[in-house]
C-alpha cells in the first residue's frame, strides 16, 4: 500500500528542484505525445522548449509576454499570502491603462519628456482606484472580494470599448474603434534596434527582486504572511486587520495597473477594445506556480510565456494543433504541484498485514 | 498465584508505531479488563496519544497484536473500533465549527431524526450533568462546550471501552465529581475506561490501575491509591521534580492593572456580556481568576488585550494609564504581555518558525523592528535565549511552530513574554492540554517571576492552577465577577458554588 507521510523539515533545495523537474518531465511526457502524434519527438521539442530560447528576437518576445504576468502576478501573490482573494486583476489593469492613456490622448502632440513617467503613475493610480471599491466594500460591509473584483472586470471593458468607440476614438482613424497612436514621448523606449524588448520589461524583471527583499526582510512583508495564515495571531500582536485588506487589494491592483500601461505604451502604442490577452487571469495562475514567492513568480512568469512562444511555433513550424499549448501548460501544472507535493510529503510503501502479525 | 483474573477485554501485546524521526511505540504491552477503570500517564510526547489512536483505530502500528475480547483483531478505521464498541473523547476535539452542537452529534449516529436525537441528547446531557444547548454553533463554544459535546457524543453510542483524554480540564470540581460518579457507574456495569490525565490527584481517586509511558516505552504499572501524587510525577518524568511553593506573605507595591466598572458588549452571537468588572492586581501578586469555559474569560482576555477593541464603559487602567483605546502594540509598550488560551493559531502561527513566532509579539519591545526592517539575527539570538532559558526541546529556532509537542510550544511561548521582562503579565489556561513536567516548569516560571515583581492577573478553568499560583482568587460567572478574596481564605468548593452564580460587586453579596 502506499501512503503520503508529512515530512519533517522541508527542503528548500527541493523546492527550488521542483520547477525544473517539472519542466523536464513536462518534456519528456511531451515527446511520448509527439511521437503518439506521428512527429519527431526531438525536432518537436525543441521548437517548442528550446528554439523560444535560441534567437535573441524570441528571447526578446518572451520577456515581453512574460512582464506583464510577473507584475500582475506579483501584486496578487501579496493579496493571496494575506487571504486576499483578488481576482479581478484583468479589471485593474485595464483601467491602469485607460488611467494613463488619458494624458496621452489628451496631449497627443505632447513632446514632454515627463509625459511617460507620468502615465506610469497614473497606470498605478487608475489600478489601485478599481481595487480600491473591493477594498472598501469589504472592510465596510465585509462584502465578499471575490465577487466584487470579478464582476469589476466587466465594468473595466466595458468602460474601454465605450471611450475608444465614443470619447476618445481617433477622429482619422475611419471609424474604427481605438485612440490615436500615442506620441513618441509617450511610448516607452526600445533598448536593441530591431527587438521589441522594452523598458517596462525591465521594470517588470526588477520588481521582483524589490518584492522579495521586502517581503522577507521588512515588517510589513511579514505582516503580510501572518495575516494570511493566521488572522486571530495577527489581531494578537497588533496587525490592523483592516488595513492589511487595504494594502493587499492596492498592490495588486496597482501593479495590475502598472503592466496595463507598460503594455499600452510598449507593444500596442494605443487604446484598443483588446489590450489584454487575459493577463489579469494567467497571472493568478503564475502567482500559484510560483508559490506566491516573488523569485518564483518570476520563473513561473517566463514558463507560462515560453509554453506560450513555443505553441506558437510548434503551430507555424509542425503544424501542431494550436491546443497543444493549452495541454503543455496543463502537463507543467500537474508536474510542479506532484513535485511540490513530494518535498512536503514523502511517500512510504508499507505492507498490508502490519499491524495484524 | 490462584488469584482470579477478571476478564481481558483489551489486550496489546509489543505495539510499535514509528513516525519520522520519532519512535512514538516502543514495544508497548497492555491489557485492559472489564469493569475497571485504567489510567494511561506519561508526559508530552511518551507515546499516550499515539497509542490510544491505534486503539481507536485512527494509526495503524508498525508492528505487534491487538487483541479484543480474546481474539486477535484489526482495527483499520475508528469505524471498526465503534463497531466493537469502543469509544473515544479525543483531547483536540472534532467538531465541525460551522454545525450546531445536535448536528455534530448526528453525524456520529446512525440516526437522522434530529428530533429523537436531540431528547436523547438532553436526556443523556442531564443523566451526566453536561449543560449542552442543541441548537447553538460550535464555532460560537468554548473549548470547555465542545467538550462536553464530544463527551455526551460519546456516551451515546454506548461503549464497552471509553477512552477519555484529559477530560477534566474544564470542569468545575463539583462537575469532576460527577463525571467520575458516572464513570464508576459505567465501570460496576462491567465496561471499562480508559482514562488518560495528568492530574495526578484525580487519577489516584478515579482509576483501579495505571500504565506510565515515558519517552514511548512502558516504564512502570502501579495502583495509583497506593501512590501518593508526587511519587506518581516522579514515576512519570522519571526523575525528582521540584514543587512549588507559594509564598504566603507577599510584598504588594503600586497597582498595575485596574478595571473599573467595566462593561462590554460580546463580539461573537452567543458571546457572554461582561457586566460591571472590578478588580485590580499589584506587584508581586497573582490574581486568579477561575470559572468554568465560556463565562466569560474569552471576552474579558480580548478586552484586556486590545483585540476586539473598547469596552462599553469601565475603565482599564494598565501601569497607571488608562488603556481603554489602546491598540495591542500600545498596551505592549507599556510594559504588558499577554498570552491567550489556544496555542496555535492565536499566541504562534503553526506554519512558521520559533523565530518569526518570536517577532510576533516582541517586535517592538524588542526593538527589533528598525524603521520597518526586521533584524532577524537579533530574533534569532533572543529564541535561541528562550529555548534555553525555558528548556524548549526542538530542533532549534528553525523548526516550526507546529512541529513542537504542546508542552514544548507553551514553554516557549511564555518564555517569549516573560522574557521581555513585563511589569504586567496577563496570561489565560497556560497549561491547558499541557503534560505535568512542562505544567510544574511553566508554573514555577510563572511564579519566580511574580515574586520578582510582577503583576499577573491569571484566568484559568483549573482550579488546582488557580490555588496553586494565585494570592487572591476571584471568580467568573454569567459574565460577572465575584470579589477577590485571599487564597488562603478560600476553599475548593468555596471557589465552586461561586462558579455557578451570578455576582453583584457593589452590594458584595452573590445572588443565584
């Protein structure tokens, strides 16, 4: 018989193992799938893992899938270690981007240097205003943060198509829904000629290392945790239930709405009806595969968006149904939550007459 | 040898069970024979609880023989141990929080009309003396209520073998005499009771026989009425424990905590309303304050901490200052500590480390958070002084919370709030579920401390804690607190008629 026994001391080692174990197994399911498909396993795989890694233009491509949802997905790993259940990101970084593509419709003449880091802030501002009705609905009325958040998100597109349809559509752009393209003083700079690598890509690999610098070195960060996995022992020394509520659904929304204006200054230039390919909701999936841990985050964010290259190049390159993609982050999945049941428990093959004899 | 032998009704013969890293059994032996009431004793961590779950059906062993009514047996599950008639109060109780105390015993039955069910429930609730409401959530109880639910449960499925575990902790010795009253009418029925307690004094004028286990092995078996309380410690620990002993004549200097005229409103539905509280407590006092579960002592513990916020009217005076609006980290500064009843979850977080359990309340005192940074080598160097200072047996400052047996965990957290040297130490039931040789240490902690000056208002179910630490005992009920009086004033069933009244502080007198 076989039965899961609770580990005494967790290794870290094993956890930081478990990611990249899951990846190769990922790769090796991959290859038995490939080959049940009649494609070569090892040509297939590498379109799909290696080649997104290879050239520096699909480098560059991953990075600039995988900002957003390592933003996004470190602001709600805050909000989930509280007990904060946010899930209306994809609201909150919409409105990030409308909030700082205001200025940019306003001024679309605008030459100011200053007008990029002021849409920046505005982004931020515009999530945190859209996380901060949950905020106060549930610290008020002790509503439920779930709904709440979720259903913002309907509002937040809605909200979109009405202003680039009405109040802000471009009057030269023939009727069709979207702004003007923004000026060039509102667009955030490329670093490499010919790669579409980004400043906020940048912002986005750095925030990271800030978060979890703080989230295990400051106050606040621990409060975080103790709020999360104990609300009665941080009523007990003193943590301000309401106010870690507060915090939680503010960053996550104004890091939602930081990579919603990244993303409206980098890659689109412009308010579309469509600016997220649902990042708001991959990101809740990042920021449990990373284990709400902002290094892990990060890994899980460039995971998700490499699967993401790969399909499509295995689509173009092998003509592999385009759902592959969707089954390889479903196989990632199921590997690193096995892997990461292993290093909390261990498994004990015991014998069936123990006890009896 | 033609004495006669009464017959086995449960025999365990060389019962190994090993967790990782830990040999919980070690070749235990023991038999159980109708009619007698038999008492498993042994400190934290010696293997009790482990081997009553292999009884019950909860572990399987590694290894050795269950034998049940003479035929050997398997008890996979603690369904097959009921089939066989044994039943069990476990000392964590399991409840579902979110169900009313009828629903909780339903599903345990094998009936579903809950409208027989409950007049048996209060049939069998009044047969015993266990005040039980059907009707209000568990989550709303005090751990004293969900014992009883867990008792009466029990006693309606009627067992051959009871197996109770620490079951006395939180009741009123009035109450105590009537459980053993039942227990020995259960036992001349020609069940049997396993019964498993560190309060030594009970098991000697309950049980028949006894059993000590210590460090996982059977070291000795005796008739505990042949045994005097300490003998029965030391047989225990396995080696000559120190006892306590009060100061009678204590130097009292400047009051630390004063409540006035208190009243407060309950948070919680079924929460019990604190009318009109005064007392006061000062240096090198302790002042007790007993009663039974949920009269109470919840409510005031939240309103003293700062937890659930002001009080309705009253004043709270803490070192000379009125605390009233005070947060917990405020009243902290001032020089007070508090520790809460339940261990984990609200005095340490189970899933983190000693050390981050240490931040949690030293933090400030401490000075170890520097302009929103933590100084965690600094926290690390103070658990590890605690873990020495209050002999805390673990793996080191690393190891969970959760990891730490409850004697373990409790010394260490009363070592973190003794060791931040407080002028005012507030503590509620610091030995509950807690093993004799860990209880005596904490108890003396407790007391060396108070005569080094300083103030500690004690809230506690158990009365021999209560008469042990306390200079002057007060007593809670419905809410209302009786006047304290000088311990040595008082007696036991004194302490017990004032349990089950109401009080009226300003006339002085109680009125039922």
């Amino acid at each position: 018989m076989l039965r899961l026994e609770p580990r005494v001391s967790h290794s870290s080692l094993a956890a930081w193992l478990s990611p990249l174990l899951a990846m190769l197994f990922t790769a090796l399911t991959g290859a038995l799938i490939f080959m049940a498909l009649g494609k070569s396993a090892g040509t297939t795989l590498y379109l799909y893992f290696i080649d997104p890694l290879t050239t520096s233009s699909s480098l560059s491509e991953v990075a600039v899938k995988a900002g957003p949802l390592i933003l996004i997905g470190i602001g709600l790993s805050i909000g989930f270690r509280a007990g904060v259940w946010n899930i209306g990101a994809e609201g909150q970084y919409i409105l990030g981007a409308l909030f700082g593509s205001s200025l940019a419709v306003y001024f679309h003449e605008s030459t100011n240097p200053w007008i990029l880091p002021a849409m920046l802030l505005l982004g931020i501002l515009g999530g945190m205003v859209w996380a901060a009705i949950p905020a106060l609905l549930k610290t008020r009325f002790n509503s439920n943060e779930i709904l709440v958040s979720l259903m913002l998100v309907y509002v937040a597109e809605l909200l979109l198509i009405h202003l680039v349809q009405g109040p802000w559509r471009n009057p030269q752009g023939w009727g069709f829904p979207g702004t003007r393209m923004f000026p060039d003083a509102a667009l955030m700079p490329m670093l490499f000629r010919g790669y579409r690598f980004h400043l906020g890509s940048v912002i986005a690999f750095l925030i990271p290392i800030l978060a979890w610098i703080i989230l295990s070195r400051s106050r606040f960060g621990y409060s975080i945790r103790v709020f999360g996995s104990a609300p009665l022992a941080a009523r007990y020394s003193g943590i301000n239930p309401k106010k870690m509520i507060w915090i939680s659904l503010l960053a996550g929304g104004g890091f939602a709405g930081l990579a919603g204006i990244i993303e409206a200054t980098s890659t689109i230039g412009q308010l579309m009806p469509k600016i997220s390919p649902g990042y708001g909701f991959t990101a809740i999936i990042v920021a449990f595969l990373g284990r709400l841990d902002p290094r892990g985050v990060l890994l899980a964010g460039m995971i998700i968006a490499v699967t993401y290259i790969g399909g499509e190049n295995a689509h173009v390159s092998a003509g592999l149904p385009k759902a592959v993609t969707g089954l390889f982050q479903g196989i990632i999945l199921f590997y690193l939550l096995a892997f990461d049941l292993l290093t909390h428990y261990r498994v004990r093959f015991i014998s069936r007459t123990a006890g009896a004899s | 040898m033609d004495e006669v032998i009464p017959p086995q009704l449960l025999q365990l013969k060389g019962i190994t069970k090993e967790f990782p890293g830990c040999l919980a059994n070690d070749r235990i032996d023991l038999d159980i024979q109708e009619g007698e009431i038999h008492a498993l004793l042994g400190e934290n961590g010696a293997g009790k609880s482990t081997l009553v779950k292999i009884i019950y059906g909860v572990l399987r062993p590694d290894e050795g023989e269950l034998w049940w009514k003479g035929k050997l047996t398997q008890i996979p599950r603690p369904a097959n141990a009921r089939q066989l008639g044994i039943g069990m109060v476990f000392q964590h109780f399991s409840l579902f929080e979110a169900m009313t105390t009828l629903q909780n015993v339903a599903l345990a039955l094998p009936t579903i009309n809950l409208d027989d069910l409950r007049e048996k429930l209060e049939q069998t609730a009044e047969a015993y003396g266990l005040v039980l409401h059907p009707e209000h959530y568990v989550h709303d109880l005090s751990m004293g209520e969900r014992q009883r639910i867990e008792i009466v449960r029990c006693l309606l499925q009627n067992p051959k073998l009871f197996i109770l575990d620490e079951p006395t902790s939180v009741l009123t010795p009035q109450e105590t005499e009537i459980l053993f009253h039942t227990l020995r009418k259960i036992a001349s029925e020609g069940r049997a009771v396993l019964y498993i307690s560190h309060k030594l004094e009970e098991v000697r004028s309950l049980c028949d026989r006894a059993t000590i286990l210590r460090g996982g092995k059977k070291v000795d078996a005796c008739i505990p009425s042949e045994e005097s309380a300490h003998s029965l410690a030391e047989k225990m620990i396995g080696q000559k424990i120190e006892m306590v002993e009060k100061k009678s004549s204590i130097e009292k200097s400047g009051m630390q905590l004063e409540v006035e005229s208190l009243h407060a409103d309950p948070k919680q539905p079924h929460g019990v309303k604190l009318s009109d509280l005064h007392f006061h407590v000062s240096s090198g006092e302790v002042l007790g304050i007993a009663g039974i579960a949920g009269n109470g002592q919840g409510e005031l513990m939240g309103i003293l901490t700062g937890e659930t916020g002001s009080p309705a009217s009253g004043a709270i005076r803490m070192l000379s200052k009125e605390v009233n609006t005070l947060n917990p980290i405020q009243r902290r500064m001032l020089g007070a500590v508090f520790l809460p009843e339940e261990r984990l979850g609200h005095a340490a977080v189970a899933e983190m480390t000693l050390s981050e359990n240490t931040f949690l309340t030293s933090a400030d005192q401490m000075h170890f958070d520097k302009r929103g940074w933590i100084n965690w080598p600094a926290v690390a160097n103070f658990s590890n002084q605690i873990i020495d200072d209050f002999d805390v047996r673990t793996t080191g400052e690393e190891a969970l919370a959760s990891s730490l047996s409850g004697g373990n965990l409790q010394k260490f957290i009363v070592g973190r709030e003794i060791l931040q040297h407080p002028k005012l130490l507030i503590i509620s039931q610091p030995t509950w579920g807690v093993d004799a040789g860990a209880a005596a240490e904490i108890h003396r902690k407790i007391q060396v401390y108070a005569e080094s000056g300083a103030a500690v208002l004690l809230i506690s179910q158990d009365l021999d804690e209560i008469f042990l630490l306390s200079h002057r005992i007060a007593v809670i009920s419905q809410g209302t607190l009786s006047l304290a009086e000088a311990a040595h004033e008082m007696s036991v069933e004194q302490v017990g008629l004032l349990m089950g009244m109401r009080h009226d502080q300003k006339s002085g007198n109680a009125a039922a």
